[in-house]
C-alpha cells in the first residue's frame, strides 16, 4: 500500500468481487500524467470516513498503484520495478566490428545505460577473421566486466580453414562448454528473458532449457535464415538433410515465446515456417544517425589513399563473405577500366577477402581496406561517393546486411543488386538504383550513370539520409524494442 500525500481523505476499497484498474501502463509512462482510476465492478465499492491520507489498495505490483489524484507512485519505484533481468546467448558479440556481433553489442550498451541488468555468454570475439582476437583466447573460460555488463568468454574450437564442416563444429563446441553455464546462471540469477540470437540454430535448446529452469520468457531473434542460406549456397549439401534440419528448425523455434526477426519479409518467413503469428515480432536493425552522417567536407581517407577530390569512388564496406557474391564487383572493375575518373574500393575482411585479392590482381582501379577503427566508420562511409551493395540471388529475404543502414545514414546514393520484390530493393528504391542480382553489366551500367550525374546523386544521397532518419534511428527501433521486453516479461 502507497500512501499520497495530502489531507484526511476517505479511503477507497473495493469489495469482494471488485477490482480497480489503472487507464495508463506505468512501465511505458505514456499518457500518465493525468491518471484515474476506474471500478470495473461485479460489486459495489465501498466509501468510508478515515483521517488518514488516501490509499490504494490493489492486488497487484507496486508499479500498479495510484494516488488520489490519479498520480503515479513515485517514480523510483516504477523505475526499480521495470527494469529487466536479460540473458543473452550468441556465437557473436562486442568487440566484433561488423554483423550480428557489433549489432547485439550496441543493443545491449543502450539497454543497460537505461538500467536493465544483463548477462551475456559467448564464446571470445572471432568474427569477421575466423580467428581468436588477440588478447583473448578459446581454450579457457573467462569472465570480463563492461560498464555493469557481465560477459561470460566460454572456450571454443575455431577450425583452422573455414566450410561448412568447420563451421558446425566450431557451433558444437560453443553449445558443449555453454550449456552448463547457462543452466547455472538460470538457477542461480533468474532472468527475466533469455534471448537467443540466430545463427546458430544449435543453441536453441539450451536457451529453451534455461527459459524454463529459470521461469524467464523465451526470445529468439533471427538475424539471418542459418539452415536456408547454408543449403541454397552449398555450403551445406543433400535435399535429405536439408529436410530434417528445416524440420527440426521448426519445431524448436515454435517452443519460443516470442520470435522476432529484422524485415517484414523475414518476419512473413518465420510465419510460413508455422509459427504463430502472434509471437512474431518485428525487430529492425538500425544506425546511430548521430554518430553516421554526411560530412561537409572530403573524408581524409581521400588525401591518405591518394584519391583525387575529382574522381568518383565507388565503395563496399562490410563482411567479405559468401553470402555476398563480391566477384562481381572485380568484375565490374573490369567493365570500367577505360573509365580511370571512377575508383572501387573494397573494405572488410572474411573468408572471401583472400580470393577477392587474387581475382583483382593486376586491375588499377580496385582497391583493399582491412576492417577500419569503429571511431573512423562515418569517414569511411562518406569516402564513397557511390556505394555498392551486391547479394546472391540464393539468399534473397533469408538476410538483410546490417550496412545498408549506414550507407543510407551517409547520405550516398546505393547501388544494390537485388530481385525487384525483396526487402533490399524496396529499402533502396529513392535512394539509388536497384539491379538483378550478380549481373555486373547492369551494375556497371548503373555505376558510370550515377557517376556522370553530380545532381541526381546528391538528391539520392538526401532521400537517403532522410530514409535513414525516419525508418533506422537507433532510438526510435530500440526504445520500441525495449516496451515489447517489458510486455513480455513474466507477472508473478
């Protein structure tokens, strides 16, 4: 019971088969201001005389009770009361400087600067490079501490050369040395949720395990399809066993309380996969829109790589992958050798990054970047002039590149190679030129267009920075996010 402050009042009790409801939610605070309480009544209420200052009494949260005035309780009470007890499990994490890892790392620092508690169990950082970053190790268990986040390093073996084969042993490993930390940790800190993030597909049933143990609500978030990406790339084989890993996929996924994912196509996907759809839920990524925008002068990248200011620079910055098909842009590079104004430059690393080097061997205007500081990403992105987002026909709507939120937040103009129907091309419609997938005629077509045309690119650079602003803002999607995790935590 909360008292108000104030004079002798009557006091408010319901009787026997009454209860009072608040209009408002105190957890969001939206519409609070001026709260009331309404009697949804199958009896009457009661009014006494007392010399006491009014109460509420509910049969209910603190975070639930109300004032004669209709006010809320005090404030730190609700804030106490609304803040979530998270553990998250994923094969990446911070410090990892592109894809899911610096994605969920992001997340979580926003998430806990609001208060909410996290703990985070992942193996040591690894990706884009396939290997152990220095000063980390994967053969021991290691407890680090980030502004009140606890992350539990659990050992893993990393394969020497990446494919497939590799790759689910690398994922079975973390499952093994995992499972019992995440078990502990269920019993011993009880979260509120535990959020699984895919890839992999091998720890959803530890996660479920530590849901249920725990009493926590059950997430998982799809970054990306693992099982259908694998096969329609071949880097898995056999109709047979792409059967029963879809199936198994289905079934466990369907055991999660709530499933979201980080396109409305992506999300139709998990629906056609039979999960309900009053589980799913949508979950963007997004861009620090104040940390990634246009610069109003020339990035000094230019002066360092020896760019002219005149010359046109056509730029992929991201995971050099698979999934990606970044032949093409050697390719391209070829197609507009006669054209020596424009130059590509390809920054990143990954499994491709080797092949990508011998196939561009000899070609003049192509060039290579390794992965650059986080703290340089804006100036990086405000190098291309034009940038350059290509994808396999295979894996369309089963992935969404997390870069295309900063290449639109740049200002630049995109030139992506995608099917007219799927997410990428509709995300890129005003605000660049949108091609078929792995065709590098069209590509270079598009490429000497826009470099030819100073003003058509500077109106999409615009629509694109305005896109950015009103569908990526990091704030808008995770403030979203952070109201769907407090509707879904467990009430005594």
């Amino acid at each position: 019971m909360v008292g108000a402050r104030g004079s002798a009042a009557p006091l408010i009790t319901p009787a026997r088969g009454a209860s009072l409801e608040p209009l408002c939610d105190p957890i969001s605070k939206e519409n609070c201001p001026t709260r009331q309480i309404r009697a949804r009544r199958s009896g009457p209420i009661n009014v006494v005389s007392s010399n006491v200052p009014l109460a509420v009494t509910l049969p209910i949260r603190p975070t639930k009770t109300f004032d004669r005035r209709g006010q809320a309780a005090p404030k730190q009470t609700i804030e106490k009361e609304s803040k979530l007890r998270i553990l998250i499990y994923s094969i990446f994490y911070s410090p990892e400087p592109t894809g899911i890892g610096k994605v969920t790392g992001e997340m979580v620092d926003w998430l806990a600067s609001r208060g909410h508690k996290f703990k985070i169990v992942v193996p040591p950082p690894y990706y884009p490079h396939w290997k152990v970053f220095k000063g980390h190790s994967n053969w021991r268990y290691v407890i680090e501490r980030e502004d009140g986040v606890d992350i539990f390093r659990c050992p893993v073996w990393m394969p020497s050369k990446q494919s497939g084969l590799g790759r689910l042993l690398l994922q079975a490993s973390f499952v093994l040395t995992s499972t019992p930390l995440m078990l502990w940790l269920a019993k011993t800190w009880h979260p509120e949720i535990v959020l699984t993030l895919m890839p992999p597909m091998g720890g959803l049933p530890t996660a479920l395990a530590a849901s249920s143990l725990s009493g926590a609500v059950s997430w998982m978030h799809v970054q990306d399809f693992e099982i259908d990406v694998a096969f329609s790339l071949g880097i898995l084989k056999g109709q047979t066993w792409r059967r029963r890993a879809i199936k198994l996929e289905r079934f466990l996924v369907a055991k999660f309380d709530r499933v979201s994912s980080i396109t409305p196509r992506m999300v139709d996907a998990l629906i056609k996969k039979g999960i309900p759809s009053d589980k799913c839920r949508l979950f963007s990524n997004w861009v620090d829109t104040e940390q990634i925008f246009p610069l109003a002068r020339d990035s000094s990248y230019r002066a360092e790589l020896d760019i002219s200011p005149r010359q046109i620079v056509a730029l992929y910055s991201g995971n050099l992958g698979e999934k990606q098909g970044l032949e093409i842009l050697v390719d391209v590079a070829k197609l507009i050798t006669a054209h020596t104004n424009i130059q590509i430059v390809i920054c990143g690393d990954g499994v491709g990054r080797e092949h990508l080097l011998q196939l561009a061997n000899g070609i003049n205007n192509i060039r290579f970047l390794p992965v650059q500081p986080k703290e340089r990403l804006n100036d990086l992105l405000n190098l291309g002039d034009i940038h350059l987002l290509p994808q396999r026909f295979e894996v369309a709507d089963l992935v969404m590149p997390s870069k295309l939120c900063g290449m639109l937040a740049s200002g630049r103009p995109v030139v992506a190679g995608a099917s007219e129907d799927t997410q990428i091309a509709r995300e890129v419609l005003f605000c660049g030129i949108v091609v078929p997938p792995e065709d590098s005629v069209a590509m270079a077509r598009a490429l000497l267009e826009l470099s030819s045309d100073p003003l058509r690119r500077k109106q999409l650079g615009v629509a694109a920075r305005e896109r950015s602003l009103d569908q990526w803002k990091k704030t808008n999607i995770l403030t979203s996010f952070e109201r769907e995790l407090s509707a879904a935590r467990p009430r005594p």
